[in-house]
C-alpha cells in the first residue's frame, strides 16, 4: 500500500491557518483530505465546524474529508487512522496536521522518521508556515517560536500583506529568506491558496535540488540593490526596516535586531572524505542537534561517482546516493543549515578540514 502524504501546517497566531484548514475541509476539491488538529487544550477555533462534545474524535465531513482532534498523542492518532484505513473503515488520500500557534513543528515532523509504524503507513511531504505580514515583525522579534517556525519551513504563506505597505512586506520577505532560503516565500490572500501550492511540494524528499535562491548564494562581500531582490548579509551594520526594533526607550539610538534563526551556506569544489565528513557531521549533530532545525546539502564525495544527499531535522539525519554526476558538470558540494545561534566558524572550519 502506498504511503499516505502529509503536510504540517504551523503558523502565527491570526495567520490564516484557520482559513486555509476550512478551505480544505469544506471545498469540493475532490482529495480525501484527514485534518488532525493539535489542540493541546486550547480554544477550540473550529467550534463551528467541529462538534466540541461528540465522545467520537473522528467526524466525517460533508466533502468526503475527515476531522479528528487530538487529545492524546500524535502518534495514536496517525496509528489508529492508518488501521482505520487499512480495515476499509476510513477513506483518504493524504493527511493535513495543524499545530497550534505556538507549537514547535519539528517533534512533530521527526515522529515520522523515529516512528517505524508511522514510517510504514506515512510519508511527511512538507511543513508549511503561515505568516501574519502585519504582526510578523513583532512576533518574530519577541517569540522564539515563531522564528523556529520560519526556520523549519518548506514553504512560507504571508498573508495579511494588503494591511501593510510594499516596503514593509518587502522588508519582511528580506528578513524571512536570511532565516531560511530554502523556503519559498509567497503573499496569499486570506490563506487563499490554490491546493497545489499545499499539497506534494516534496520538502523532505531526498532528492538532488537544493533549493536556495541563487541570489543567496552570491559573494556578499559588496551590497546589492535590494530592488533586484538580491541578499546582502545581515551583518551588525544591517538597518533594514524589518529588523529595528520600534522602542521608544531606545532614545533615538538604532537598536540593530538580529534574529537567532539564521542560514548559512557551506560551497566546495573539493571533495569530502567520507569517513571524516561522517565523524564531524556526528559530532555536530551530537552537540548541536536540538539547535540545527533543518538542514540539507548535495554533496561531491570521494569514491562515488554519484551525488550523496543528506538532510536532517535536530538530530536526525539521513542521507542517500542521488544520480551520477554528469560528464560536464561542475561536481560542487552544497549545503544549507539553518539553526538557533548555530556557531557558523565552526561548522565551517569543520566542514573544510573534512574535505580531502
């Protein structure tokens, strides 16, 4: 039987969330969608869709989806659907797990790849994050979890963008792709989204395109012009609109915010040694692991004619052999961490000294 997709979303608080989850519950789209909402014990959001006192935690909707609330854990959950699904008890295509505001989305995801039952019936297509554009500045600058949620993301919803100027949102997005630069970014409307732009985007597919914005990956040692969408490194000189704080108690000094979520990229065209990249990516994970959120590379490796892909959520990592490299290709390892006050020097001296 072929595995089940599923998409976590997560996301501020006001985000559009909600939206999107009635969307996907109410709309004849035709996709037998199970919804699991992670409740931990908050107001119900959804009183007018779910019927809050029902003893069943399973309720059918009008569309063919299902809805089930969690009140225990995630894993009984997905088990008892699976079961329910191989028995012929429940019909649907791919799983959809909302988690509250405030909830850090990686135990969640790295339940699907300690879990060996899970793993069998289920396979974590992305994580998606729901951004507020007109609150966003201030969440990200007051709650961690919020930038872990960037952090994390495959895919970042910004709604709300009509609330604020062009400016405003471009400062944002400048600010959201230095935490994260695997992760698309795109303005929706009242978490209005086509339900391709949800569903099997592969975000955690071992597959060979790393996906960063080329512009991301350019010397950083000149600025650019930001109207061109280029990257500068937000050094402690940054004084984009995103970042500095509105405290009236500043006194008319900057005060200069500079996230804890952030990106690097590590680029060689010399190769790895296997077993000293193995011995150093372990010791980082070890120590590091609860701090790195994601993190991805293609890599050209001593030995093998073929790419090796890696990638990992904490302090779980996997890798794979992608294709063989082609006969005019540039063989360049690439990789992308993004992590909480990760020590960039470092992983990139370690990094380095694994090459052949």
């Amino acid at each position: 039987m072929s595995l089940t997709p599923t998409t976590i979303l997560t996301g501020f608080l006001g985000s559009g969330k909600t939206t999107l989850l009635k969307r996907v519950l109410q709309e004849a789209h035709g996709q037998k969608i199970a919804v699991i909402e992670n409740e931990f014990g908050e107001e119900n959001i959804d009183n007018d869709i779910l019927v809050s006192d029902t003893k069943e935690q399973i309720i059918q909707m009008s569309n063919g989806c299902i809805c089930c609330t969690i009140r225990e854990d995630l894993r009984t959950t997905l088990r008892d659907l699976a079961e329910k699904k191989r028995k012929g008890e429940l019909d649907f295509e791919r799983v959809v797990i909302e988690t509250t505001g405030l909830a850090d989305p990686g135990p969640v995801a790295q339940t699907f790849f300690m879990d060996d039952e899970i793993a069998e019936s289920f396979l974590l297509d992305s994580i998606l994050t729901l951004v507020d554009a007109k609150h966003a500045a201030q969440q990200l600058n007051d709650r961690q979890e919020a930038r872990r949620q960037v952090g994390f993301a495959d895919q970042i919803f910004i709604s709300k963008t009509d609330l604020v100027s062009a400016e405003e949102t471009a400062a944002l997005m400048h600010r959201l792709k230095h935490m994260n630069p695997r992760a698309p970014q795109k303005a929706v409307h009242f978490g209005e989204v086509a339900l391709s732009e949800v569903f099997d985007l592969r975000g955690f597919n071992l597959n060979t395109k790393l996906e960063i914005d080329p512009d991301f990956l350019k010397d950083d040692a000149h600025d650019h012009d930001h109207a061109h969408g280029d990257d500068h490194e937000h050094g402690e000189h940054c004084d984009h609109p995103s970042h500095a704080h509105a405290d009236a108690q500043d006194h008319g000094h900057h005060h200069h915010h500079d996230d804890d979520v952030k990106s690097f990229v590590f680029r060689s065209d010399r190769a790895f040694d296997p077993a000293k990249l193995e011995d150093f990516l372990g010791a980082i994970v070890n120590i590091y692991g609860p701090r790195m959120l994601r993190y991805k590379g293609v890599l050209h490796m001593k030995g093998t004619e073929r790419k090796v892909i890696f990638q990992g959520v904490h302090q779980l990592m996997g890798s794979d052999l992608g294709p063989a490299w082609g006969p005019d290709e540039a063989r360049i390892s690439k990789m992308v961490f993004i992590g909480l006050d990760l020590p960039k020097d470092i992983f990139l001296q370690g990094l380095e000294q694994s090459l052949v």
